[in-house]
C-alpha cells in the first residue's frame, strides 16, 4: 500500500433555471407605493415600497406560487441595508 487515497468524483449535471422578473405594472426605477396582501397566518400586511428595476416584480415560484418581490422602504429605514420582501399569490398595490 502506497499511502495514496484516491476519490472518485461523480459527473454533477447541473442545470440552472433562469428566472423571469417581470415588470407587469410598468413601474419606473425608484417609483414608490403602497403594496397590501394577507400573510399565511392571516396578518394583514400594508408596506411603503419602492420598486428597483431588475430586483423587483413578478415571477413564478419552483413550486408554480405567483410572487412579487419588492423592496420595504419602512423596514430598509429601521433595519439599515437592502430589505426587500415578497407578497405571495395574492396582493394589491396602489
């Protein structure tokens, strides 16, 4: 015996899926407003929001959920840094 350990490494195939933001409110850049929906344990949520193109929209979760990432003005203020959040399925923005 030589003292030598070998491995084997397996073939990894992994495939990326893109995910598609999308802007379906047509919102510009830095645009703020209000965003509404109901958390799952029936929390009431209303936040100031602002939207940052290419971090905030609508897509489909891996699980086939509709989300709309968006970044929480109020939060981002008392927390410090970058606090972006997600409505799931249903919300409503004004």
């Amino acid at each position: 015996m030589s003292g030598i350990i070998g491995y084997i490494i397996p073939d990894i195939n992994i495939t990326r899926k893109v995910i598609m933001i999308k802007n379906i409110y047509n919102m510009k850049d830095n645009q703020t407003f209000i965003i509404s929906y109901t958390k799952k344990n029936g929390e009431e949520v209303t936040r100031n929001a602002k939207f940052i193109d290419g971090k905030c929209g609508q897509w489909i979760s891996k699980l086939g959920e509709k989300l709309f990432t968006y970044f929480d003005v109020d939060q981002s203020n008392n927390m410090g840094g970058d606090q972006y959040r997600m409505a799931k399925n249903n919300w409503e923005i004004k």
